[in-house]
C-alpha cells in the first residue's frame, strides 16, 4: 500500500482515540503472561477509569494459545453491561480477509479462476475497456471508484438504509475508471462487495452459508455471525458508540444484505481460533492460507504491501501482517508477527478508539522491544499543552492550506482557540504546543506553521506518526462576476443525480437535494475543493469559453463526470 500521510491521517480520523476506555477487567485462568507485562498494557487505558464509556476486547496469541484475553469498559451503555472476551464486535474491514479466503478457495477447487474477467461472473457490468481480473478485485488494483462515494454523491447519507441491490445498480451505471487495472492502489469497499456476489453465484450458496461450510463451522467458530440484516438480533453484541466532543451518542449504520467488505460480528475467542489455524493450518489448504499475504506486484513492477485482505509489512523491523476495520462506532485490529508467533488482537465498539495504534503498543510492550517509546511506557502519546496563545496571533494562521491535490486544511480562530477542519472531516480543536506549533490531541498529530520573511504563515508542516506532509496557504481569490459562469445545473449520467451549483455571499455553493451543501473554494481560474467528505476537487471543463461541465474527484472516486443543462429534464 502506498505509504502516503495523509491517507493515514484520513483513515487515523476514522480510528480517533479519545481518553474514555475502562481500565481492565481481571479474566481469571486466561492471563498466563507477567503481572508487569499486564500492568503495562493496562496502563496503556489508564485514562479510561469509570463505568460511563465504551470499550474493548484485546487478546494475545503465542503459539497455539490465546495467553492473555481481557476486555474494558461497556458493551452496552444504556443498561451499563460489560465488555467480556466473549462479547461480540462488528470486525468491519477485517471481514475481508475471509472474503479473500473464500474466493482463493474457490480457485483451489477450479470453480473460478483468479485471472478470469469479472465480467464471466457479473455479466451486467460495463464494460470499461480493459479486462478486471478477479484478483484485482481482492487486491484493490481494480480501478472501480469507490462505492461509499458514489453513494454520498448519489445523494444517500451516511446512516440511510443501504441494499445491496442499490450498490450493484450504481456500479452498473458507471462508465470509467479511477485507473486501468493493476497500474495503480485505490483501498476501496467496491471490490470485496463484487467479490461476495461472485462467491454466490459461483458456489450456489448464499455468503452467509458459505462461509460457514469452508470456515466457521470446521474451525468451530461457533460465535461468529455474517450480519446482513440490520434488524436481526445478535446474542450478546455489543453496540456502537461515537464521542462528539461532550458526550458518546449511538453509531448507526443501516446495511442490508452487504457483504464481503464488512459484516462479520465475532469476538476475541473466535478470532483467536482462525488465527491459530492461520499460523499453523490444521484445517484448510496451506496453499490457500499462502496465497492471502502473497504481496501484489503491479504493471509498474511495484510491490505492494496489500495481498489478500491482508497487509504485509514491517514493524520495527519485525515481518507483520495485519489489517484493520472501522464502521459505525466499531473499530478492530488484528496484527500478526508470523516469525515470533504472536499476534494481537484489538476489538471496540468506540468509534474514538484507535485500535490501530493500541495493538502496535501492545505488540511493543509483549514483545518487550527496545525501541518502545517512552509515551507507549507512559500509557501517552501526546505532549502536555503549553499557555494560551492570544487571539490577535492565533488570527495569523487562519486560512486554507492545501497539503495535496483535493484535500484541504482550513483554520479558524473562535473564543480564542485555534481548529481545523480537514476535507471530508469533522472539526477539531488545537491544542498549543509552542507559537507556531499545535497539535490535534484525538490522533496525535503535530500542526507546525513556518514564518515566511514578510511575518505571514503561508506554509505548514503536518505531522502524524514520524510522515511529514506540507501544505501551502491558498492565496487564490475569485470576484462574484468570475463565479458567475460556473451557476446552473449540472446531470451525472453515471449517478442519475442533480446538483444546482449557485453564489450565496460571494461563495460558490454545490447544492443536492438530499446532501448537505458543499462549499467550493477557488484553487484557480477552473479548480474548486469541496469542504463536505464526498466533494474534493472540482475542476470546470470549458469550449470556446463556454462551460460543458465539472469533474470531481476524492479520495476513492477520480474525474466523475456532471454536465452542465439548461433544465433538470434536459439531460
């Protein structure tokens, strides 16, 4: 996977940590590591003591055992039930290396095969110009724009009721590409949701049933469910939650009968069982069990660290493999150290909850590696605030910073406190560190402005994890007169969907009439960021000075096309 920072920083959003989780529950007879080693790894949620917040399972595996099983704070918020190493998590993404498994399975017993087009199997996909083999799709090579975007531009918020028909439909409907297949990296849900319907009509089984037949049944992974019905009750599951700032509020996520991407609801036990097999492959085809962390290798003869819904990397020098998964208040991280046999795993239903960076301090402290970090050792990994900055200074960094092509810093002065609010993201408070350096305590990252020779900030420094990324301030500026050609309705033919594009106090406005309005901000003369997660950049394409349409890329969905009509019907 391309090791970009701000594509970390976009997903670390997403795995937010905040200082609210339980401190440990003793799990008596399933603890046989040191008291100190376990006093470490509760320190690392320390700040987390009381009964009001959310939580987590974490478990360690050596060898064949599961040598620690502990779980923290609530299951359920409202009737203040426990998390317990029993209690069951929607694992999200992590769901995908099952689909892998199931699709390289298929292979094995010549059903299907991995270089085949997926066309054979879903035959009512257009046809794009280049084949699409089926591998590309489990290795994200595949170049389909990525579904949750479509569905955001489409019209469909985020906790609407999504079917898997309504996917489909949308995949269907479009005509290009993010990139011809296997010349590019795009971590996207499109191809594992293919990849489920593949499976289905490929074995003649509903998913569910499937993988129950090659999985969970042999491994006797007898808590594990495929949930695809959002109304369905699941024994002992618990729920989701986010923090908003002052208090936690329910993550909501109305799927039905979408699959492959996500949808396993399983718990500590159960994981430890298919980890185990996966280390040692007792039941099942090592062959198959191979093939899943078999790195992807481009056109390009690039290697990627991205094989089958597994990624294999390095760690502190140390051969990992791991993945992780975020959905609606549940988080899940599962790391793999295949040459020490050991392996973590992170399951919470906090939305706020880092798991990502919770398993790599686990993993530093039972592996007791000498590079772990005073802050892992402190149970911190956040500097301590220094005095207030005032007001007329913290006014100089206001402004937008671009720190690559569609996404956009933007800062803001309010009671005198700085926040940014990054593309596609929420607001964050800043917290100073120095005069020209902040940080965002939620994902700890480090905001340094540079001064230029004239006493302005017109460059940053972003720093999250060791990644620097720089961004420059945006100085350009349009007249009213100059927007006024972009107004007028615009038609995209590959999501069936309107937007009016007008001019309210000098801004350019996207307005859907399901979505929430995007603002655009000038980059030129033709080039606008959006500031809502589905809107990046919108860049104008014009003849003879006359405006044609717009095309938007994000994060997961390049050059979508809209043209411009002289009425809704005219299209």
């Amino acid at each position: 996977m391309k090791n970009d920072p701000l594509t970390r920083f976009f997903c670390t959003l997403v795995f937010v940590a905040l200082s609210t989780l339980i401190n440990a529950q003793e799990i008596k007879g399933s603890v046989p590591i040191s008291d100190a080693t376990k006093q470490k790894i509760d320190n690392l949620f320390k700040a987390w003591d009381g009964d009001k917040t959310p939580g987590a399972s974490v478990a360690i595996i050596k060898d064949k055992e599961i040598v620690l099983k502990t779980a923290y704070g609530l299951a359920n918020l409202e009737f203040k039930i426990k998390n317990t190493p029993a209690t069951l998590f929607n694992i999200a993404s992590n769901s995908k290396q099952f689909t892998a498994y199931a699709i390289l399975h298929l292979a094995k017993e010549g059903k299907l095969g991995l270089e085949d087009d997926i066309r054979k199997y879903i035959p009512e996909l257009p046809d794009f110009g280049a084949t699409i083999k089926v591998k590309n799709l489990a290795q994200h090579t595949h170049g389909i724009r990525g579904i949750t975007y479509l569905l955001g531009m489409a019209g469909w918020d985020i906790e609407d009721l999504i079917s898997r028909n309504d996917v489909l439909k949308l995949l269907t409907q479009q005509q290009e590409l993010n990139f011809l297949p296997e010349t590019d990296f795009s971590y996207n849900n499109s191809g594992y949701m293919l990849l489920a319907e593949i499976i289905e009509r490929t074995s003649g089984k509903p998913f569910h049933e499937y993988l129950d037949e090659i999985v969970f049944s042999p491994l006797e992974m007898t808590n594990t469910v495929l949930f695809e019905d959002y109304s369905k009750i699941i024994p002992n599951l618990s729920s989701p939650y986010f923090y908003d700032g002052n208090v936690y509020k329910k993550g909501i996520r109305n799927s039905k009968d979408i699959v492959g991407n996500t949808g396993i609801r399983t718990n500590i036990e159960d994981l430890g069982k298919w980890i185990i097999n996966f280390e040692n492959t007792e039941i099942g085809d090592k062959e198959v069990f191979d093939k899943l962390v078999q790195p992807t290798v481009l056109k390009t003869g690039d290697t990627l660290d991205y094989a089958f819904g597994q990624i294999v990397s390095k760690y502190k020098g140390r051969h990992v493999v791991g993945h992780g998964g975020s959905d609606a208040g549940y988080r899940s991280q599962i790391l793999r150290f295949p040459d020490e046999k050991v392996s973590i795993i992170v399951l919470s239903n906090d939305g706020s909850l880092n798991a990502d960076e919770k398993a790599h301090a686990i993993a530093d402290i039972y592996l007791d590696d000498k590079n772990v970090s005073q802050s892992v050792k402190n149970g911190t990994n956040i500097s301590k605030p220094t005095k207030a900055i005032p007001k007329e200074t913290l006014k100089k960094y206001e402004g937008k910073f671009e720190l690559r092509p569609g996404f956009i810093m933007e800062f803001n002065e309010k009671e005198e406190k700085l926040y940014v609010t990054a593309t596609g993201q929420g607001t964050f408070a800043l917290e100073t560190l120095g005069e020209a350096q902040f940080q965002i305590r939620r994902i700890s990252a480090v905001i340094s402005f540079t001064e230029g020779e004239d006493g302005g900030f017109d460059s940053l420094t972003f720093d999250h994890n060791g990644q620097e990324t720089v961004g420059t301030r945006i100085k350009y500026r349009m007249d009213v007169p100059e927007l006024e050609r972009y107004k007028g309705i615009y038609y995209s033919p590959e999501l069936r969907t309107f937007y009016e594009l007008v001019i309210e106090n000098g801004v350019l406005l996207a307005r859907h009439q399901r979505q929430e309005t995007t603002s655009l901000s000038p980059l030129s003369d033709r080039e606008f960021s959006g500031n809502t997660w589905f809107f990046g950049t919108l860049r104008f394409e014009l003849i003879e000075n006359t405006v044609e349409g717009f095309r938007v890329s994000s994060d997961r969905v390049q050059n979508l096309w809209f043209k411009k009509v002289k009425e809704p019907f005219e299209y």
